[in-house]
C-alpha cells in the first residue's frame, strides 16, 4: 500500500505517460497533483524513488528535477484497483447508513407501539 503523496504521483506519471516513456519536470508533477499538497522537489524524488523501488514506474533518468519516467503495468492495475476500492467503499457506506436509517425507523416504530396501544385501549 503506497502513501498518499505516492499514490498521487503515481496518478499523475499514469495519466501523463500512458505506459510510454516521456520527460516530465517536477513543476509539471507538482502543478498535476490534486488540491493542496504542501509537496517540494525532495517530496517528488523520494515518490519517485519508492514508486521504481516497488516496480510501479520505470524511471530511465533523473536529471536536476528532470525526469524520463514511464507507468509498468503494475501500476496501472494499482490505480485501477485503488479506483475500484474507492467506488466499493462507497457503496458499502451507503448500506451502511440505508441499514442504520431504516433499523432506526423500525426500532422507533416499534418503541411506539405500546403506547399506542396503551391510548386505544384505554379509549375503549
């Protein structure tokens, strides 16, 4: 399991490469990145690094915050299963909370009915 500034970057040599080798700069990784990343040069290298350590990317060269990178298969599936993960994880929590809302509604219903019945019976 990769961090998040790993899994980042891994996205944005995916998304950039296609599986082909191509130069990219730190400022293109960083301009890439989703949101708010609080990310340097230092940051890019080391995600860089792990990601070619655990056969994710191939980097060719590294060059001054220049890199000649490329997507292996292998990270590619990541990505496709990280994606898949998320859109489960979703689904599982909207479950959750249909399941939660209608136990609610039933224990309530539930809860009420003695008095109701306390009240008809007591009318008759």
């Amino acid at each position: 399991m990769l961090d998040r500034l790993s899994s980042a970057v891994l996205c944005v040599v995916d998304s950039e490469t296609g599986g082909a080798y191509k130069v990219l700069d730190e400022e293109d990784i960083l301009t890439a990145l989703p949101g708010n990343w609080g990310a340097d040069g230092t940051d890019i290298q080391h995600a860089l690094r792990i990601l070619c350590e655990y056969g994710y990317i191939d980097l060719r060269f590294s060059d001054a915050g220049t890199y000649c990178v490329r997507s292996l298969p292998k990270g590619r599936e990541y990505r496709e299963r990280e994606r898949a993960d998320r859109i489960r994880e979703k689904r599982e929590l909207r479950l959750r909370l249909l399941a939660v809302f209608f136990g609610a509604l039933v224990g309530a219903l539930l809860g009420c009915l003695p008095a109701l019945l306390f009240v008809v019976l007591r009318m008759c």
